[in-house]
C-alpha cells in the first residue's frame, strides 16, 4: 500500500501513480555521476509491503517526463533544501555520488550550474 506524505506541488492522478507505482521508475543510484535532473515536483511516500515492512521512497517526476526515485535520505534532503532555496523558480538538479568513512556507497544531490 502506498501513502504519500509530502509533495512539492498538487499533482495530478496521473503523476501520483506514475512517481509511485508505475514500472518506468528509474532508480536514482543507477544514474551515473553527473547526470542532470530538471524538476518539475517531488513526493516522499511509504511504501508497506506484504510483509508489513515499510520504505520511505523519494520521487522525483522531471521536467522531461521522466521520474526517478531512491530511498536515499541524503538525496531527499539535497533536493528538498535546493528547492527552498528556489523558492518555486525552476532548478536542475545532478546526482552525485561519495563514499562515507566506512567504505560505504552513498548518493546525494548537488545543484547544476
């Protein structure tokens, strides 16, 4: 079952399904370094599974039409302080990529200029 939470703007039923459920999601972590997203609106969901587990997801649904998506917190929090800062002018976002002090693979977001 899918809640969403937050939303960066209204969207329409097509855009809700289409950032939570639809199979064209690409995943954040599998973009290269330095791939560039113009944002058009994001959403934050929970995602309960048959199990009862849940998973916190972000979206991103782009400028493009393309919608992407990962669990990164570090990411989420990238792009929600990027768009505070734009204060709903239009802004691009790149993934990027690092590795924290114990080995281990993280993505977040900078701001492309």
């Amino acid at each position: 079952m899918i809640t969403i939470k937050y939303t960066s703007r209204e969207l329409s039923k097509v855009e809700k399904y289409r950032m939570t459920l639809d199979n064209g999601i690409v995943s954040c972590k599998d973009l290269e370094d330095g791939t560039q997203i113009a944002v058009d609106a994001f959403c934050e969901f929970e995602d309960e599974k048959e199990n009862g587990d849940v998973e916190t997801v972000f979206s991103i649904l782009a400028k493009d039409g393309k919608v992407y998506a990962c669990t990164s917190k570090t990411f989420a929090r990238n792009v929600k302080e990027i768009a505070e800062a734009f204060d709903g002018e239009d802004y691009t976002i790149v993934k990027l990529s690092g590795k924290t002090k114990n080995g281990k693979d993280f993505i977040m977001a900078g701001l492309a200029y």
